[in-house]
C-alpha cells in the first residue's frame, strides 16, 4: 500500500493485489489513526469495494500524522493486516470556497471576488495581477503587457 495523494483534509492511498493475484479482492477495510503524543486513535474504519484498489480517506484534521493499513478479503478468507504505512495531512485552513465567491469576465479583466467586500478583489489580466488591498491601497504585479490598476 502507498499513500499517493496528501491535502489538508485527505489522504489517498493504493495497493497491489499481492503476490500472485491469482485470488481477485472482493472488499477491503481501510483503517486510519491519528496520531499524537505517542498515542493513536482510530479514526476511520471503511469498507470498500473493490477494484479499484484505490481509496481516499476524507474528513481529516489539517497538518496531521495519520497512521494506514487495510486487509482484504478474497474469496477464501480475508488477509492479515498489512503494516502500517504513516502519512501527514498538509497544512490548511477551510476546504472549498468562501460562501460569499464569485468569478466573472468583466471590462477590468477576470474578477475574483470573494467576501462580498471590496477588501476582497482580484482582477486577471493575462498574467497581471492587480490586488484591491482596501486602506492599504492597490498592489500590481505584472509579468506581462496586461494593464491594471
């Protein structure tokens, strides 16, 4: 098993089907520990079916050390944990846009704008950037012919 995607909320994770794959998976349960201090919680226990023999495990706290292992059944019994594989969380803060998001192509070039406030505004244009920084005034960067403010 190989963990092969890490965010700040999930982690992914693969295996092989063994040895000789003669026997093909029917499920396999997914179990995962946060943990800290030296001790360890089980946090997620899952079965899955399979193939694929992939798997993400979702809901997980930001800049953590998780712990991963699973076992499968064939169709002859079900297989011996294997070891355990450590993982860590990325650092972040909320998953996903805020409530209050909206993109749009305007005369000034793409609009970011989230916050629903003026303190909150990007605007894209070709590879220029232009910041609306409130009180602090307005920040441009420009790598390219864009015009900004």
């Amino acid at each position: 098993m190989t963990v092969n995607f890490t965010s700040s909320r999930a982690l992914g994770i693969s295996w092989n089907s063994g040895f000789s794959g003669f026997l093909p998976f029917i499920s396999c349960t997914v179990q995962a520990e946060l943990t800290k201090d030296h001790s360890s919680q089980v946090i997620y226990l899952e079965d899955v079916s399979v193939p694929p023999l992939i798997h993400v495990i979702r809901g997980l706290t930001p800049f953590s050390q998780y712990r991963i292992r699973l076992a499968c059944r064939t169709g002859i019994g079900i297989s011996p944990w294997t070891g355990w594989v450590s993982a860590e969380t990325r650092e972040g803060g909320e998953a996903g846009a805020a409530a209050h998001s909206r993109m749009e192509p305007g005369l000034e070039g793409l609009c970011l704008d989230w916050g629903g406030n003026e303190l909150n505004v990007v605007y894209l244009l070709h590879t220029a950037v232009t910041f609306n920084c409130g009180s602090l005034g307005r920040t441009h960067v420009s790598q390219s012919e864009g015009q900004g403010e």
